[in-house]
C-alpha cells in the first residue's frame, strides 16, 4: 500500500513522462508554442518589466525602502496591518504586474522587514495586472474599445485594495515585524536617518550597485520567460491531449447557474492556465459585453496558474505559504466580476462604453486624462493624510490603536 507522499511521487513522475512523450509526438506544436511563448515575453514582458525589475533593486540597495517604511508606516499598519515598508510593493505590484509583488515580498522577508504572516497577507493583495496591459492590450487590442479600460482597471484596483484591507484579519497580531513608533514627531528626520543607515549597511558603490541590479534582474527576467514559454508548451499540449475540454466542462457546470453564455466557458478554461489566451478568449467570445467584461476581468485577477507557478518560483526557500496566495485570487476574482458588472450596468449609457472599433485615439485620450485625473487626486489625498499624520494631528491619533 502506497503512502500518500509516494503517491503523490508517483503521479508526478507519471505526469511529467506523459508530458515528455507529447513533446516527441507533437514536436512542431512545441515548436509552435514555444515561438509564440518567446515571441510574448521578448515583445511584451521583457520591455515592461526588466525597468521596473532594475528600478526595485536600485531603490532597495540604497535604502529607500527603509525610508518609505518610517513614512509611511502611520497609514500602513491601521489600513492594512502591514509595516510601512510593504507600501513599496503595493505600488510596484499595482503599476508593474505579476511576478513583481511576489519578487518584492520575498526579498522584504529575507531582509527580515516582514514576518511570514505579513508576507502571506501582502502577496496576497499586490498581484495586479498592469495598467498597461488592461487598457492597451486588453481593452483596446482585444476587446477594440478603451473606454472599457476604465471599468477593467477600476474594478481590479478596487477589488485588491478590499482584500487588502479584509485580509488585516488575517493572522495574530503577536506576529508582526517590529517598526518605529507613529507618533514620533520626527518622522521625516527618522525616515532619512533609517535610509543613510540601510546605505551604509549595504556599503556597495554605485557602480556595482546598479552593475548588480541589471544582473539580478536579467537573470529574474529570464526565469519569468522560462516560466513563459513553458506554460505556452504546456497549454498547447493540455489542448491537443483534450484536457482544456474537460476544464471547460468543469466551469460550463461552475458558471451556468450565473447566466452566461456557453462561448464564455473555453475562455474561462484557459484563461484558469493563462490569463492573456483567457481574456483574448472572453473579447472574442459571442457573447454580450455585459458578460465578456466581467468574466475578462476576473480572469486578470485569477491571474492563471502560469503566474502562479512563478509566484512559487519567487517564494520557494521562504515559509511563505501559497495557498493564501491561491484562495486571495480566488476572492479577487470574485469581487472583481462583481464590481465589473455592477459598473457596466450604471455606465451603459457612457457613449464611450458603447462604441466598439470606432475613435479609439479620440478615446484613448480621454480616458488617459481621466486616469491621470484620477490617481494624481488619489495621490495628492493620502501626501496629505501622511502630512497630517507627521504632524501627530489629534483627528488621526485613534487610528494608531490596534
């Protein structure tokens, strides 16, 4: 009688024989798979995410991550129950895009700014798609219409920071990183004092800082186009071997009872292994856009596993468990319909949202200035809430108590 652990060997070894004896018999469809997989991640990925991937590392090395961390710590901790360093990461995961979040979450561990519940409890919230993605592949290449940009951004955004901020339930509040006070009125002098102190700890000159941050990030870079063409492999063997027809039956039995149309259920099927076949899946499927729009959505926050597995890849050697990671895609994905539908219902009678292929530049601009309006106000609100906060302004000090 196996065990469950030899078990679980077992199907793993046979799991990986089958894929190896598909590769041989369906050579030119690997060929085919793995050409598109480089062709995405030299085209799209590499260029869009090797800056940021630099940019993380440059301002880690010289300590701004610290300085942030004493700044920022009087909204952190009431909002999310996390230090004030993690803000970082929610901002590079919320204009980067997955795998930044679970890069960055992983290094503040290592470097002991996290405790592994915050870690978990950041991965969590801070894997979005980037906003390039939504509104310029998604909204404006596949579905032809940007304006929708506006509701795929604006539910994704709101549905992470819901969780985000439900997730501070989660865990025991014994278990936190240590951080400075929030009221102590030298907040600004403290944060610079923490940045010069992480500098020197660091000790690299600038030079071989950034000669260090290029290296760590190519070789970052070319483990997520690894995990590319691989998943690209993968889920064009899972086709031809007729398993993304038994998914697809999974979620036609999962999805029915909403009302959706049956042509959405393949592009919920793969957009579960990949989220850019998913959503290209949703915009061409012959269905009302009051249900392509959600379901497209969701599948963005679900995120797909090829994601996940580099979610894996960037947190293996860490406590840093993956299944809270797993069910907060869920919840995300989850919210992220629901508030993309509840949106398309109030805006049908936005022109923008109703024109399909017709003045995309018109539009493009449009929204860009009402994207632009819109975080630079968000922005400008929480420089002033930190101001207020500095200054240790009695409207704001019941926020400290935990």
């Amino acid at each position: 009688m196996l065990s469950q652990h030899q078990f679980k060997a077992l199907a793993k070894t046979a799991a990986l024989v089958v894929l190896a004896a598909a590769m041989v018999v369906y050579p030119q469809d690997v060929l085919s798979a793995a050409s598109q997989g480089v062709s995405l991640w030299a085209l799209y990925v590499l260029p869009a995410l090797l800056p940021f991937f630099i940019l993380s590392e440059l301002l880690m090395g010289t300590g701004f991550v610290h300085l942030i961390g004493v700044v920022l710590e009087p909204v952190m901790r009431p909002v999310f129950r996390l230090p004030g360093s993690s803000a970082f990461v929610v901002v590079m995961g919320f204009t980067s895009g997955p795998p930044i979040g679970a890069m960055l979450t992983a290094k503040l561990y290592r470097e002991k700014l996290l405790t592994q519940t915050e870690a978990e409890r950041l991965l969590t919230f801070t894997n979005n798609p980037s906003p390039g993605f939504m509104l310029g592949a998604v909204a404006a290449g596949m579905f032809g219409n940007p304006g929708l940009g506006i509701i795929l951004a604006f539910a994704n955004y709101l549905a992470n920071l819901l969780l985000g901020i439900g997730l501070r339930f989660y865990g025991d509040r014994s278990d936190e990183a240590g951080n400075p006070k929030a009221g102590s009125p030298n907040l600004w002098r403290r944060s610079l004092r923490e940045m010069l102190a992480a500098q020197h700890k660091d000790g690299r000159p600038l030079g071989q800082l950034i000669g260090d941050s290029i290296r760590t990030s190519v070789n970052t870079i070319l483990l997520v186009g690894g995990f590319i063409l691989f998943f690209a492999v993968l889920i064009r063997l899972l086709s031809i071997l007729g398993v993304i027809r038994v998914l697809t039956a999974g979620f036609s039995f999962i999805l029915s009872p909403l009302g959706l149309a049956t042509s959405l259920y393949p592009a919920a099927a793969s957009g579960f292994l990949e989220v850019t076949l998913g959503a290209k899946a949703a915009a061409n499927a012959a269905a009302p856009v009051s249900q392509q729009v959600p379901v497209a959505a969701a599948i963005m926050a679900w995120s797909g596993i090829s994601v996940h597995a580099q979610v894996a890849g960037f947190i293996s050697g860490t406590p840093i468990r993956l299944a809270p990671f797993v069910l907060g895609r869920v919840a995300h994905a989850g919210l992220t319909a629901g508030i993309a539908a509840i949106t398309l219902r109030f805006s049908s009678s936005v022109p923008v949202l109703q024109t399909r292929g017709a003045g995309l530049s018109i539009w493009q601009s449009e929204f860009m200035a009402l994207f632009l309006a819109f975080t630079t106000t968000a922005l400008a609100a929480v420089i002033l809430l930190l101001l207020l906060r500095s200054l240790s302004f009695r409207t704001f000090r019941p926020f400290n108590r935990r």
